[in-house]
C-alpha cells in the first residue's frame, strides 16, 4: 500500500506536544496526505508550546469511538499533558493495542513512550518506532519508514 493510499492517524490530547505533531503533519501533508487527530476530551485539541498554550487542532474522532481497524498508521505525538489525559481512559490501550496485535505501524514520538509504561506496554515490537529527539530529519525517517511498511494479512494472523 502507498502512503497516499494510507489513513494515518494521531493519537492525542490537549497539551500535545506542538513540535511534535506541528513537524509529523506538516511532513505529511507535504506529501498530501492529511492524517486524522483521534482526541481525549473536547473537539479541539490545544498543543503546548514549551512555556504556553500554542495551536489548535480539530479532532477529527474521540478515542472513545475511533477504531484501529479504521487506520492503518498510529502517530503518537509527545507531551506530558496529553500523556497524563490519554493515560487516563482504557480507550488509549484498546487503540495502541489494535495497531500492535494487527501489525500496524505505530510511530511513538519524544516522551509518548510514557503511554507504553503506563498500559504495560512493550515498546519491542517489529511495528513500533520509538523517535525520542524529534528533529525534521527523524520525522523524515519515520515517514519512510511506514510508507514502506505492509501491515500483516488478517489471515496470517489467524494461523
């Protein structure tokens, strides 16, 4: 499957990190694709932008009703804010577990491996990309790097 051809979404919170998310989307939708925010709390998700609140981004689904099945890429963005609202629903884990059990990309950005920490999660998995200094050339990567990543076949996951 292309990239063009893939529904990448960001798993986050209000108080996302705003380098974060702000540097991923702007890689993608250089590329034209326009990825969808599945959001803890309210229809607009503010970033934080080190010392203040920063940018607004429209949530496109709550994580409450989002399906992995709906997906085939998962970004985690950092930021401590969001990890503390994300760590706090059950629906965090059903998400990121979907991705994994399925073998779909997860890209896990500056301090979201908290998330991984919180749920009991292992960061060891062939489809999770742990990024912990997020800089363009390592958003870059990782956008090669799920572009080219083919999610295993249902069946093969059954056998």
């Amino acid at each position: 499957m292309t990239l063009d051809r893939k529904n990448i979404a960001f798993l986050t919170a209000n108080g996302v990190n705003q380098n974060d998310i702000s540097m991923m989307q702007r890689a993608l939708i250089q590329q034209r694709i326009f990825p969808k925010i599945i959001g803890a709390g309210s229809k607009l998700i503010t970033s934080w932008d080190g010392s203040q609140w920063g940018h607004n981004f429209a949530m496109d689904v709550s994580v409450t009703e989002a399906l992995g099945a709906d997906f085939d890429v998962l970004i985690i963005p950092g930021g401590s804010r969001a990890m503390d609202v994300l760590s706090e629903t059950a629906h965090t884990k059903r998400i990121i577990n979907s991705f994994i059990i399925a073998g779909k990309p997860v890209v896990v950005m500056g301090d979201a491996d908290s998330l991984f920490k919180t749920f009991d999660m292992s960061l060891t998995s062939d489809s999770v990309r742990l990024v912990s200094e997020i800089t363009e050339e390592t958003v870059k990567d990782s956008v090669s790097w799920f572009s080219k990543f083919e999610t295993q076949d249902m069946d093969q996951l059954a056998a």
